[in-house]
C-alpha cells in the first residue's frame, strides 16, 4: 500500500519544520560556499586551464553517482534524523583539513580534487535522506512546502555566495573554516527535530529498487529524463562556461564572480517567491516546458556579449528561468512518488543532476579550451529547443494534472 502524496504522520510536531529549515540552510549555505570555492581555488587560484577544470569538475562529481543510490537505500531503512546529524559533523572534517592544507602552503589541483570528491560523497549519502523528511515534516501541500524551503535555502545559499566574495579579504583558511562551522552547526538543528524511524520493509535491500519505481511512473521517467537533457548542457554552462567568461571575457575578479553568482541566485530566489503566491498550480508541467523557451533567449543574449548591466540582468534572468525549472522538477516528483520508495526515487533524481555535471564538465570544458567560453552557451540553446518540442509532443508533461493543484484541492475553477 502506498502512502498518500500528502503523508503527514500525526507524531510529527509543528517545531519539526523550522528545525529542518535551520538545518537544511546551514547545509545549502556551506554547500553554495563549497561551489564558489573550489570553481574559484582551480580558476582564480591555481590558474587551471577549462579542459583541466572541466576534468576535476567530473572526477568531483563522479564517485557520488554510487553514492547516491546507496544514500536512498539509507534513507529508506534508517531513521532520517539519525543520519543527518552524522553527516552534518563528518562533512565539517574534509574543510578543516583542507584549510591545513592552505595554510602549510601544499595547495595543488589534486588536493582540490579530494576536497571535491570528500564533500560531494558526504552530501550524496545524505541528500535523499533529507529530501524524502520534507514530505514527513510538512503540514501544507508539497508544492508550497518545497517552494518555502526553496526560497529559505537559496537565501541562505547567496549568504554563502556572498561571503565566498569575501575571500580575498578574509583568506581562503578562515573561509574554509567558516564553512565547517556552519556544516556543525546545523547538526544541532538536525537533532532538534523528532525521531524519523523508517517505514516497515519486507525483503533485501535493493540498489536498484529507485530506479524501477522511477520507470514504474511515466510522468516521473519523463521529467527526469527532460531534466537530464537540460542539465547537461544548462547547468554545465553555469558551473563551468560562466566562471572562464568572468575571467575571460569580463576580466573580473574573486569579487566579481561572485556578485555574478548572487544575481543569479536572487534570480531563483524571486522565481520562488513568484510562484509561491500562484501554487498549488494544477498544470506545472507546461510551465517547465514555456521555461525552456525563454532560455532560448537568455542563452543567446549571454552569448551575444553584452554590456556589464546587460549581463547581470540576463544572469538574473536566467536565474528566475532555472529557479523555477527546478522547483517544478523537483515538486512534480515529490507528488508523484509513492511514499514506501520515495527516498530512492529522489536519489534518482539526484543522479540524473550528478551525471549530467561531469559529462557536462568534460564537454563544456574541452569546448572552451578549444573555441571560447561563449561558444558553451550554444548547446543549451539547442538542446532548450528540443526539451520544448519532445515535452509537447511526447511527454504527457503538457496535460499533466498536479493532485495537489487547485482543482484537486476543490478550489473553483
């Protein structure tokens, strides 16, 4: 018997959400500071060529494909809160030895690697477990639910970002050290939150058991796979084509960067905030796919070189167009996995984001080393294109009916 796709369990007490928030915002604002510092410790720092950067960027990514499967399984049959607060004080430890590392003068491209590869397994084993304890610790709706933790954590992410563009006054140790503080502290308010005990199970643990629940689903296979195309060119641009286009194209600096990164994170900031006044919405799938449509246009402005304050307010464009892609992602899943696998079924999700960033890595990377880092835009605007004509035709995204939107909830028409 499946759980319903508003499962609140009657133990669960109002306190518990705030604590997640808290925790689930400590985390994103360490996590958006680890994005920031290790694009900006192989760019800025060590001065790495696109097609190495592009090649660390994969390897970073790559272990945590694996780990995330298991992580789901994890998730699953443990208690959630248990394994979070485990995770928030094992993932302070990779930037307090990093920050040794700084100050004994032994950073190379490979010690970043490790850093990478430290942090991303560590958020990979954790990650299905706190994306499956929001759908237990909520009262309202899972579109407005996720959309509230969006906005809470990307606020505290640009915190993050922000204090990355302290760095050249601050110095790299402190900063690292900064960031374990926050990875710590949110473990306390993991513990604060009740007991998340796992459903009953019959049978072996089953690696696999995610992914034929995903394939179970049409709508969910469907929009995972839209997703994979869009990351894979997208989000790589993001990660890898705008750092070298800072640096390139604009001659900007640690400072620079991330105020870049802030636009476009207040960008998806407001996207939420936007749709949060309309939600529940009763058709989110033909809104991811018009998204794809106004991408076409940001991307190709970027490309086209523009002024400074053209530039920020197509990178908050893009922001908004990305904010609210994810967000229906990732609440159109919520919606429709069943609540026995959900925890697996959001691992999956996860791998489709963690594939796609080192593919993307690794071509975005050598097509910058060999044309410019304009040139990475191009394919987003492609594969854009396609994602809207297949979601049309082929999807079922276009008629999808959310069961939390307003006329399942008995709103008037």
């Amino acid at each position: 018997m499946t759980q319903s796709v508003q499962e609140v369990p009657i133990d669960i007490p109002r306190s518990a959400f705030p604590w997640y928030l808290t925790s689930s915002s400590l985390w994103m604002a360490a996590m958006s500071l680890q994005g920031f510092l290790i694009t900006w410790m192989m760019v800025g720092i060590l001065q790495a060529p696109a097609d190495q950067v592009g090649f660390g960027r994969a390897l970073i990514e790559m272990p945590g494909l694996v780990i995330l499967l298991i992580g789901g399984v994890l998730a699953d049959r443990t208690d959630g809160r248990r394994l979070l607060v485990g995770m928030h004080l094992a993932i302070a430890l990779p930037s307090v030895a990093i920050a040794a590392i700084v100050h004994g003068g032994m950073l190379t491209f490979w010690t970043v690697i490790a850093f990478g590869i430290a942090v991303s397994g560590l958020q990979a084993a954790s990650d299905p477990a706190r994306q499956s304890i929001l759908s237990r610790v909520t009262h309202t709706d899972i579109q407005r639910t996720v959309t509230l933790m969006t906005i809470i954590t990307s606020l505290a992410g640009l915190g993050g970002v922000w204090l990355g563009g302290r760095l050249d006054a601050i110095g790299l140790v402190v900063m690292l050290l900064l960031q374990a503080g926050c990875f710590a502290i949110g473990a306390e308010a993991a513990r604060r939150m009740p007991p998340m005990p796992p459903p009953p199970y019959r049978g072996r643990p089953d690696l696999l058991a995610g992914i034929t629940a995903t394939w179970r689903i049409p709508l969910i296979r469907n929009i995972i796979g839209l997703n994979f195309m869009s990351s894979l060119v997208n989000a790589g641009a993001y990660i890898v084509a705008i750092p070298f286009i800072v640096k390139e194209v604009y001659h900007g600096d640690a400072t620079f960067f991330s105020s870049v990164m802030v636009v476009f994170t207040a960008g998806s900031i407001g996207s939420n905030v936007v749709m949060l006044r309309f939600m529940p919405m009763l058709r989110p799938g033909r809104l991811f796919l018009l998204m794809q449509l106004t991408r076409v246009v940001i991307l190709g402005l970027l490309w086209m070189k523009p002024s400074l304050p053209v530039f920020f307010a197509a990178m908050f464009a893009w922001g908004l167009n990305m904010g609210v892609t994810t967000t229906l992602v990732r609440t159109t899943v919520q919606e429709l996995a069943e609540g026995i696998h959900r925890a697996q079924i959001l691992s999956v999700l996860l791998v489709s984001f963690m594939i796609s960033a080192p593919l993307s890595s690794i071509l975005l990377g050598n097509l910058i080393a060999g044309y410019d880092p304009l040139t990475a835009l191009i394919p987003g605007v492609v594969i854009s294109l396609v994602i809207f004509v297949i979601g049309v035709t082929s999807s079922r995204l276009w008629q999808y009916e959310a069961p939390t939107g307003p006329l399942a909830l008995g709103a008037a028409p």
